[in-house]
C-alpha cells in the first residue's frame, strides 16, 4: 500500500468540514433538511471509511512482516548475500511506514469523529461502541 493510496482512501476525512458545512443545515434552515438523518448517514460513511483503511493499512503490516520474516531466515542462512540485506532493509522500512500509518490513522480518525461531533451532536448521537 502507497501513501498515495491510503491519501485517496482519507478524502472523507480531509473533507469532513466541507462535507458537514454542505449538508447540516444552520438553525434557519433546520425545518428544509433531516439533519438527523444526514449527520447519521456520515457517520456511518466515516466509520466505514476508518475500519477499510484500519483493514488495509494491519493487512499490509501482516503482509510485510511474513516477508521480513522470510528475509530474516534467509539472511541466516547466507549472512553475505548482500540482494537479500538491500531487500530485508527496504522491507524493515516499509514495515515501519505501515506501523506508523496506524499512528497517522489515529489521529485523522480523532480529528474527524471531533469535528463531527461538534456539528452533528445536536442532531445525531452515534451509538456506543461495546
């Protein structure tokens, strides 16, 4: 997975103001909306869109891990081959990338649910995760 990828898969996240600034209504304009029902409707296309990256982004990390797993049991056998250190590196890094992503993905998710939150509240209470 590419930076590039998971930026596109985050477009609801960087668009989460304009998307609630577009479809919940201020107070003169309550009765001409279902605010409710729209605030309810992106929640649910927020949550959605966090779990798919969370899949993607833990499914990459598992991925990578069995190949430097692999790299690692090579490297043991043959500790000169300097292909198989270039490549055990470049999949360490990537692997490294990936955790972070987690971080990263942390934060947006944050930034989204608060921002909803704060339009949405009145109008919408997402049920409680158990």
């Amino acid at each position: 997975m590419t930076q590039e990828v998971l930026k596109t898969m985050r477009s609801i996240d960087d668009r989460i103001v304009h998307s609630l600034n577009t479809t919940v209504p201020t107070a003169s304009f309550s009765s001409r909306v279902d605010a409710s029902q729209t605030c309810k409707q992106l929640y649910e296309s927020l949550l959605e869109a966090h779990l798919s990256r969370d899949r993607a982004i833990k499914t990459c990390i598992a991925r990578t891990s069995e190949v430097v797993s692999q790299l690692r049991e090579e490297r043991a056998k043959d500790s000169d081959n300097m292909t198989t250190l270039r490549l055990l590196r470049k999949e360490q890094t990537k692997l490294k990338l990936m955790r972070s992503e987690l971080n990263v993905e942390e934060v947006v998710n944050d930034r989204s649910l608060k921002v909803f939150s704060e339009r949405c509240r009145i109008h919408y209470m997402p049920p409680t995760v158990q």
